[in-house]
C-alpha cells in the first residue's frame, strides 16, 4: 500500500471505530446514568421515576431495624432536614454505622420507601463521598439560617 | 532531627533536579559535552539525595515518631513492623515521595545503561526526566511535606486504615507506581527524539526494553490490587470499574498500544508520528491518574482526603506537561513521518487495528470516568455510570482485538500472500471454536452466544500463542531457535487467553449468594455445603476477631474448611472483613461473614467463583511475556559492543 492509502486506511478504520463506539455508547449510556437525588427531593417528590437512582445522607441513629435471623434491614436516612425510610435485603458493609454517612442505589416504591439493591458506607475516617458531602453542608446552612428552603417542612415528620 | 534531614534532603534533591533538567538540556541544544556530562552526576546525586530522605521517612515511622504529622496519622504503636513500613507510602506525601524515589530510581537506570546512546540524546532525555522531577519535588515541598512537625507531638498515633494493613497491599502500590512513572521513560524518549529531530528504528530499539519493563510492571501492579480487592475488601468481585482503578487501566492500555507500535517502528521504520503520539499519551494518562486520586474529586475507595490545592497543581502540571508536549509534536512530528508502504494483509496491518482498537478501548474507559465531571459541571446533575455499562461497552473493541491477536502473530511483515495464512490459520480456527462450544456446554453445563465467543477466542489466543513457543522448544538443539522477543510475544498472548478464558467462565458461572447461618446449620451453594461448625474470639496484635469455622463439603466428600473472620481494630474501632477462601486452579469457594442478625446466626456471603484464579494467572504470564521480551539478545548485544568501543575510546587518549 501508498503511504497515502494507508494513511487514508487508517483514518477511515479509526474513523468508523469511534462513529460505532461513540453510537453504541450513548446507547447504553442512557440506560446506565444514575443520578443522585438529594434526600430533600426524594420527599418532594423530585426523583426519576420508574428507574434506579442514588441517594446519600446520614443513617439516622436508633433507625436501624432487623428481623432476628433474617437478612432484611430497614433504615432511615437523613439529609439533616428530610429523610427517607430505606429497606434493604444483604450484607451492610463493615463501615455501615448509624449516625454516619451511607450511599445506597436503588428506587422508591409507591409507599415512599426506598428499595436499596446496593448500599455503600464511607471508606474510611476522613471520607465521605463528595455529593452527599454537598448535600449535607447545603442542608445545614438552611437550617443555621433558619431559612425556609423552599421544599417541604420535614422536620415535623421526623420526630 | 532526622525528619528535618529528610526535609532538607528533598530541597537539595530538588536543587539537583534543577541542575540535572537545564544544564545538559543547554549543552545538548549547544553541543557542549561538558554540559551534557552533568546529566548522569545530577541524576545520581538527585537519587541519592531522595533515598536519605525517603530512609528518613521510614526511620520516623519504625521509631515511632509521633511529632512528626504524617507519622501521627498513618501508624500507631503496636502496628506491625511490616505494616509501619508500608505506611510510608499509605496515604498522600508519603506516596507522592515514593513516587518521586521510583522517578529518580528509573532516571538512575536511564543513566546507568545508557553508554550506548549518544551523548547528547542521553542528555536530552535524562535533561526531561529532571524536568519532570522539578514538578514532583516542587508538588511536594509546596503542597505536602510528608516531615510536618505536629506540636506537641502525640502520644500515640491514629493507626494505618484497617483495609490497608495487609501483605498485598504493602507491594501494590510500588508496583503500581513503578509502572506508571516508568512511561515517563517513554515520554523522555519522545521528547529527546522531538528535540533532536532524530528519529530512526535505532531510537524505537532504545525505547522498546524500557517500555515493556514499565509495562511489566504496571500489569503486575494492576492484578495485584485486582487481587487485593477481591479478597480484601470481601466483597469477591475483581473489578469494580472505579475511578482510581480505571486511572491505572487507561494508561496500561495505550502502554499495551504503545509496545505494540514500537514494533513496527522499529521493524519497519513506520508509524513514528503514532508512536510519539502514544508515549505522550501513555505518561498524560499517568499523570491524570494521579490527579484523580489526589485531587479527590471523584467518588472511590482509593481517593484520599480531598484538597483543593494540590488538585490544582497537579493539574497545572498536567496542563504543562500535556500542552508542551503537544506543541513540539505538532512542531516536529511531521517531518519525522517516512514513506514505507505495507501490504493490506501484513502484520503491519494488525498490528495498526491493534492500536485502534485499543485506543477506542481507552476512549471509552476515559469517557465512562470523566463523564460524569463533565455532566456535573454542565449541568450539576450527580450521576454516577454504573460498572454494567463498562461491561457492555469494553466488549465492543476488546472481542475483535482478541480474535484479531491470533491472526496478527502469523501475519508475517510488509505482506503476506493469503493462501499459505489461511492454512495456517484453518485448523486452530477448528479447534477453537469446537473448544468455544465444549468448554461452556460440558465443563459448566450450559451456553449462550457470549459464552462461545468468550471462550472461543480465548482457545483461538492460546492455541495460536502455543504454535511459536512449541517450535522454539523444539528447535531447541541445533538450527538457530526462534528469538526471545517471539517466545515473549506469545508468552504474553497466552496470558491474554487465559485472562479472557477466566473472565468469561467466571463472570457466567460464578454464583454470589447472602444468606443467614447459624452454628451447627448447613446451607448450600453451587453444589456445595457449607456448614457452620462454630463460633470463636481470637486476638491479633491490633485487632480482635470473631472467627467462624465452615466446613465445605460436596455430596457428603470432606473438601476444605475455611475460617473467616470479623475483625474489630482497636485504636480506629472499625470493623474489618476478612474472606475466608479455598483457593484451587479450577475455583474458588469464598465465605466473608456479615453481620450479627440477633438468635445467634450470622449473614454469610458465600461464593463460587470458576477459574477466577486463571485472571491474575493471565496477567502474570503477560508480564512473564513481557520479561523473556526484554531478554532478547539484541537489546544486550549491542550494549556490550558499544560499552567496548567507548572503553576503548575513553582508554585512547589516557
């Protein structure tokens, strides 16, 4: 082959290698982003529904709720202004404490409970993962300015 | 005292680093030999400088010193001696001096063998190298001296993080690392070929050895934290598609991309521009690595504390490194481009799918880490892409690239007539794909098309990657054998078969099960029966533990007995899982014990994991390959009558 022609060969196979992997990606891509919601929203209402989507906070201390013998849990997890009653069936991670920060995937059933299929504790002492970080900062500020945050009043469900 | 030694080491390395990047960049550019020759006694002076302080770290945490920060966080009195060892390089600065050790450690190599580059070449690239170092050390003095004094000094200190505390852990890291930095040997190459203008197959030859050994290194690096993670972290999987993990992955694809065409470069004079291109890549992707682990941005196990500053410098490095790279290639790359032409069915050809289908596999890798950066900055949604979609999506590039590795390795170079590689090729073609059925459907029971093609390209890879190391065997005694380089090269693709063998069967018939057990009980998975025999506390030097004894049997047969346990770690309180498994060639049986559930049970995950063992068996004979590669004769040779000549040269004027 020409130097010419190879180069054309090679910019033609690279070419079609991205247009059908960039195709294929984007395809799949929809399928697969999860999105966080914040706690605050799910109790708004504010979620994807009908699909998986994750949300983090704190576990609520003295929530945490197990059947003897059986591997199902239950769970409250707070953003410090709302928070969510969660059920998950497994293994907790070793990190998983009440009071301390929890990441779980999964979706809200029609009685606003929170099916968990995955359920991630911080990794270590220093640690929380940043968006949950976010969302905790955000909903302490509002609480310090005692100002109304627009969503729903939740601290009267919580207690 | 000592820790202030250490400091002051590292600025007198760094001042040595200065001297090392700009005097014998200057005299090459001069062609002033005296220049160039401080070079080789900067880079010695700059490891040596280093090393104290690196022994100085070490030293503060053996001798428990709790004044200094580092020390204070990272380790704690009764930690093993082992372990204190490996805290140096557990979290951020100790790491990042590591780091900056193998860097003057690879720079030492470079300037220990290389008499057989030309001065001024060898200047340039040990002149890049110092570059290079200047960035690192400055990272470190600037943003984190690992020596800070805490006052007053502690008592005693907060211990190393449980999941770190473990043999496979303690080596990962340098492993790892040494990888990594060593394609900043590549990228000095192709800088010093960009600078000089010069670039021939004597300069791919050159780069060829120090690229592989990187690679070795980064392959072994990458399985074992594979390894550690899926024992360790006791949830049993072996890849997880994290951040940190892919930011180790990308750069070993283009690495694998980069060996492949710095064949062709060297054989056949071609591809120069790509392979320059590839170097470039393979240390940027490095680099962005370490940005994503440092800068904490992303959500991973590996990430450290977050800080901003340090993100930013190292992304302003990044930035420098990435950007003045690319402007001297877009500067000199274009002159360097030869007109050789090759055959459409040539190994040059497989070897150019290769490279794009790799490329296309690290162009997806990349998009599923960054994406969502970029989405939480357009728009500031969260999202997180999900380990199935990386799944799905690396099957796209990877299935074509095996099949066509089998077929490439029998291609022969410039052209190939057809006939004679079809004959070739006709029988293993047979036998795989009569293997791609069997292995499935008799071994395990059951097939799909996936399956059959998963196993079928991982017979296709190794039958291929036997008929070259099975004639160099024979060929033993008398005519001259098949060189080194071929054996390695198929040594290295039989990993790659295996590897796909015990990804397919694994990720298909693995079976993962949560379920309750108390003692006394029995339950069974896969076949097999686990039954509790009992409960009981022992006691480690910083931990205490529940140990659970289970016994594995199948149909009624006595088959091992395995002990997991839950420890508690005494200074941190953090609760630790520790898998107990029973290991084989053909499958793994895998308890990690849960949780406590109230009337005595426990929550066990019990798992059955088929030829798991043949995933990290694939990547050490890949980096075995990579090894036997580097032994060819042609790299030592022409050393020896080099490093002859300039003994005769310098004896001459004496």
């Amino acid at each position: 082959m020409k130097p010419r022609q190879q180069r054309m060969l090679a910019v033609g196979l690279a070419a079609l290698g991205i247009a059908i992997a960039a195709g294929l990606t984007l395809r799949a891509f929809q399928d697969n982003m999860m999105f966080f919601v914040e706690i605050s929203d799910v109790a708004a209402g504010n979620y994807p529904k009908e699909r998986n989507f994750r949300i983090g906070g704190l576990v609520v201390s003295g929530s945490l709720q197990r059947q003897e013998g059986s591997l199902d849990v239950s769970f409250d997890v707070t953003d410090t202004a709302c928070s969510v009653p969660v059920v998950y069936t497994g293994v907790l991670p070793d990190l998983f404490r009440e009071g301390q920060g929890v990441v779980a995937h999964g979706r809200l059933d029609n009685d606003g409970v929170f099916k968990a299929d995955k359920i991630m504790a911080k990794h270590d002492e220093d640690y929380m993962a940043p968006e949950v970080a976010d969302s905790l900062a955000k909903h302490v500020q509002d609480k310090a300015k005692a100002v109304p945050t627009g969503g729903p009043e939740c601290e009267s469900n919580d207690s | 005292m000592i820790p202030e030694i250490g400091q002051f080491a590292l600025i007198l390395a760094l001042s040595l680093a200065i001297c090392q990047a700009v005097v014998p960049l200057v005299g090459a550019h001069r062609g002033d030999t005296g220049m160039m020759r401080v070079a080789r006694t900067a880079a010695t002076g700059q490891f040596l400088f280093i090393a104290v302080s690196f022994a100085c770290l070490i030293w503060a945490f053996l001798s428990d010193e709790f004044s200094v920060l580092y020390v204070a966080n990272h380790s704690q009195l009764s930690l093993p001696t082992l372990y204190k060892v490996s805290a140096v390089w557990g979290a951020h600065e100790g790491s990042l001096l590591m780091w900056i050790l193998i860097l003057a450690a690879w720079t030492l190599a470079v300037a220990s063998f290389s008499s057989d580059l030309p001065e001024a070449f060898a200047a340039r690239v040990i002149g890049v190298l110092g570059l290079l170092s200047v960035g690192f050390l400055l990272f470190a003095i600037l943003t984190s001296n690992p020596f800070e004094r805490l006052v007053p000094a502690a008592a005693d200190g907060g211990d190393l993080n449980p999941l770190l505390q473990d043999p496979g852990l303690a080596i990962h890291p340098p492993l790892l690392y040494i990888g990594y930095v060593g394609f900043s040997v590549a990228f000095a190459f192709a800088i010093a070929a960009m600078l000089s203008g010069d670039l021939d197959r004597t300069w791919a030859r050159w780069t060829r050895p120090w690229t592989t050994l990187a690679w070795m290194f980064l392959t072994l690096g990458i399985a074992l934290g594979s390894w550690w993670a899926y024992y360790e972290l006791g949830w049993g999987g072996w890849w997880f598609w994290d951040a940190v993990e892919n930011a180790s992955f990308m750069p070993w694809l283009i690495g694998t991309a980069l060996i492949h065409s710095l064949a062709v470069t060297e054989k056949r004079g071609l591809f120069k521009s790509w392979t320059l291109l590839l170097a470039i890549t393979a240390f940027s992707l490095s680099l962005l690595g370490t940005f994503l682990v440092r800068s904490g941005i992303i959500v991973s196990v590996h990430a450290f504390a977050t800080d901003p500053t340090r993100g930013f410098f190292i992304l302003t490095f990044l930035a420098i490194v990435v950007v003045g790279a690319l402007v001297l290639y877009a500067w000199r790359a274009p002159a360097l481009d030869s007109d050789v032409g090759f055959g459409l069915l040539s190994r040059e050809t497989f070897l150019l799918l290769n490279n794009v289908l790799l490329v296309v596999a690290t162009a997806l890798v990349l998009i599923g880490t960054l994406s969502p950066l970029v989405i939480e900055m357009a728009t500031g949604g969260k999202i997180s892409i999900g380990p199935p979609w990386f799944n799905a999506a690396f099957l796209v590039p990877t299935i074509p690239l095996v099949i066509l590795v089998g077929m490439g390795m029998h291609t022969a170079w410039r052209t190939q007539s057809a006939s004679p590689w079809l004959r070739t090729l006709r029988f293993p073609a047979i036998a795989a794909l009569v293997l791609g059925v069997v292995i499935p459907l008799f071994v395990y029971g059951r097939a799909s098309i996936l399956l059959v093609v998963g196993c079928a390209a991982a017979a296709w890879i190794v039958i291929m990657a036997l008929i070259p190391i099975v004639r160099a065997l024979r060929r033993e005694r008398g005519a001259a054998g098949i060189t080194r380089s071929v054996v390695g090269m198929s040594v290295a693709h039989l990993g790659v078969g295996l590897f796909v063998l015990g990804v397919t069967v694994v990720s298909a018939f693995g079976v993962e099960s949560d379920r309750a057990l108390s003692p006394g009980e029995s339950i069974e998975v896969a076949g097999y029966e686990f039954e509790m025999k009992g409960l009981s506390n022992v006691k480690g030097p910083n931990f205490s533990a529940i140990e659970a004894e289970i016994e594995i049997r199948k149909d009624a047969a006595y088959v091992a007995t395995v002990r997991p346990q839950k420890r508690q770690y005494l200074v941190q309180q953090s609760l630790m899982t520790e898998a107990g498994i029973h290991a084989g060639l053909d499958k793994d049986l895998f308890v990690a014990l849960g949780d406590q559930l109230g009337n005595g049970s426990w929550s066990v995950r019990i798992q059955y994991k088929p030829l798991i063992r043949f995933i990290w068996l694939g990547a050490l004979v890949m980096a075995l390959g990579g090894l036997i590669a580097i032994s060819d004769r042609r790299y030592r040779v022409r050393e020896r009558k080099e490093a002859k000549a300039a003994g005769a040269a310098a004896e001459a004027p004496a």
